[in-house]
C-alpha cells in the first residue's frame, strides 16, 4: 500500500511541473500580446539619419 501511496506523489508532482512550466509559456505569450514593448519618445527620433 505504500508503494501506492508514492507513486501517487510522484505522478502529482510530475503534473504540477507540467502544469507550471506550460502555464509559464502561455503567460508570456497573453502578456507578449496584450503589452507589446513600447519605446520611450527619445528613443524614436523623426527618422532622419544623422552619422
């Protein structure tokens, strides 16, 4: 009965790893989408080349 008891630990720790690390990547993918970077206005410049 313990040997169960174990492998029922193991299978529920397995799942959560899973769960935690697929969780993590559909995270940064809603995040990616839904807060794109921005760029501070002096960052921008007009667009003329000036080297």
């Amino acid at each position: 009965m313990a040997d169960v008891a174990v492998n029922d630990q193991a299978v529920d720790a397995i799942t959560f790893l899973v769960v935690l690390f697929l969780g993590e990547g559909a995270s940064r993918k809603v995040a990616a989408k839904y807060n794109p970077v921005t760029l501070p206005d002096e960052s921008v410049g007009d667009g003329i080349d000036r080297r």
